[in-house]
C-alpha cells in the first residue's frame, strides 16, 4: 500500500530538478533573445537582404508633392523621401554596414505589387494605410493625415460633391480617391463620368487643358501641385472631406525585425523633434520652385506624433 506523503525516489528528484532548470534556461533565452538588439540577433527578411546586398530599394512617386517626387534634376525629394531616409540609416545601424539607396519610380497602381513582390523594399509616397490594404503589407506609424477634396478651376460652379453629377472628374488609378468617387456616384446617383489617369500630375493636366472639369484626390497633394505650377490665381480646391487619409511608409508583411525597427526609428524620429522638422521644411517653407503649400500641421497629426514620441515601457 503506497502511503500518503512518501518522499519521490533521489532519481526522480533528480531528474524534476533537470528538467526546471532546462524550461527555466529555455525561458530565458528566449527571454534574452527578444531583448537582443537586432545587430545581436541573426538578421532575417529585409535586414538579411540589405546587408547580403548591400542595398536598400526604394519605390519613389514622380509627382506627389511634396511627399515625393521629381526636382529639376530628376532625384527624388520630399517629406517621404526625407523620412525614408533617416529608416535606411537606421537600418545600416542594425546590419553594422553602409548601404546605397536604388531607386525606383512607381505609381498609384503599381506601388503595392512593387512591395509585395520585393521589386522595391519600402515605398516613400503619399500611401493611405487602411484595412484592405494591411491584409497584403505594413506601414510605418502614420507621418501625415489627409483626405478626399476635389480641384477645380476658379470661376468654377462646382463647390461640393453634388456638384459633381454629371461632370468629369480626373482620378488617380490605383488611389483611394477613385474608389471613394465611385462610391459616392453610386450611393448617390450622380452619374460622375470618371477619367483615370496613372499619375497624379497627368490628372491635374486634364483640367488645366479643359478636358476634365474636377481632379479628386487628397487635400495636400492638390495645394502642392497647385504650388509646384505657381499656380496659386487659377485653381482652388473646394468642398468637405470625402474620406480619411492617414499616410505611412509602405513595406513587406511579416517582416518582424524590419517592423521592429520602423516602430522604433519613428518613436525617434518623433521624440527628438525630426519629423517635425520636416514637416515645416516640406510644408511651410519654400519648395525649390519657389512656391509654399503654406499648410500648417493639423491637431489631429499634432496629437498622433505626440503619441508616438512615447517610448514603450
């Protein structure tokens, strides 16, 4: 009869005892494995790929202003590009190496398939983050808010989306912006004769040459191609917001070290004062054509990047 209480044989203590020890080793170095900086641990994803290459690939817009696009010498500037590049010296940090930047030009249409398929790393534009698009890749935490408006010429009679029925409206393939017109032709019958266009300045071209009698696109690329054209006395950009736009930095899905080290840089970046650096040189201050889109930052960004200066605990 086995008694209630009887001491477990020495062997059987003994091997208890190893196998705490082992789960309590194990623990620990997993543990210690996710407090390891990423130079510490074996890079994977696009950190592997940048230091095996010694290059990052960069997807750049030719005509979001000022986000990102073309300066008379055909390199790519702006908001984006600026931030895009204080990620790249973050990721040389962490695969201890210096990497060359290669650009290559996408638009609205191709920009998502370009990070999917590698063909770029991460994609510096003027890209909305929004549910549909999560479900094939990242964003960076959100650097600029902005939304539906449409463009017109002055003079014009259009000053709301009703306004609309019945005209032609350039949009940008690939963008928000034409599905959020198709939704509200169809919602409210407006019969909106859309016009698609790759790129956003060959939009803005179809009602400076009268073919088109609106361009709908976000609120901020409208002042800055209004701005890039000096063209400040014959365009104005009218109605409410149609949609919400809250931009990021584009790059693969599961990616975890790549996405630890975004979250991380732009906790920075916000903390030390860069992005509003930024802000105020891209959007306050002159463009190099001379022109200011003169927009001051909104609460609502105001309060995101406050947010992000926060360093997690």
């Amino acid at each position: 009869m086995k008694r209630i209480g009887m001491l477990a044989p020495a062997s059987a203590l003994a091997s208890a005892s190893a196998g705490a020890a082992w789960l309590a080793a194990a623990v620990l170095t997993g543990l210690a494995a996710l407090a390891l900086p990423v130079q510490a641990q074996e890079l994977t994803g696009t950190l592997a790929k940048a230091r095996s290459t010694g290059a990052i690939t960069i997807g750049y817009r030719e005509s979001s202003v000022p986000f990102s696009y073309l300066n008379a010498r055909k390199e790519p500037i702006g908001y984006s590009i600026e931030l895009c590049r204080s990620l790249v010296s973050s990721i040389e940090d962490a695969v201890n190496k210096s990497l060359a930047i290669k650009w290559v030009p996408v638009t609205s249409d191709s920009r998502i398939d370009a990070v999917v398929s590698g063909k770029v790393d991460l994609e510096c534009g003027s890209t909305t983050s929004n549910l549909e698009r999560q479900k094939r890749v990242s964003f960076s935490p959100t650097m600029f808010v902005s939304g539906t408006k449409v463009l017109v010429k002055k003079g014009s009679p259009i000053k709301s989306f009703r306004d609309l029925a019945g005209k032609k409206v350039a949009v940008t393939a690939g963008t928000t912006n034409e599905k959020t017109l198709r939704e509200l032709s169809d919602k409210f019958k407006l019969g909106i004769n859309l016009l698609v266009t790759p790129d956003h300045a060959e939009s803005f071209g179809l009602v400076k040459s009268g073919q088109a009698d609106a361009f709908a696109t976000d609120d901020v690329l409208l002042y800055g191609l209004i701005a890039q054209d000096a063209a400040k006395a014959n365009y104005e950009v009218v109605g409410d917001f149609l949609s919400y736009d809250p931009y990021g930095i584009m790059y693969r899905k599961d990616d975890p070290q790549l996405n630890k080290l975004i979250v991380d840089a732009f906790q920075v970046l916000a903390e030390d004062g860069e992005i509003e650096r930024q802000y105020k040189r891209w959007f306050l201050r002159k463009l190099p054509t001379g022109e200011s889109i003169n927009l001051p930052m909104s609460a609502q960004l105001e309060t995101i990047i406050q947010t992000m200066s926060v360093k997690a605990e």
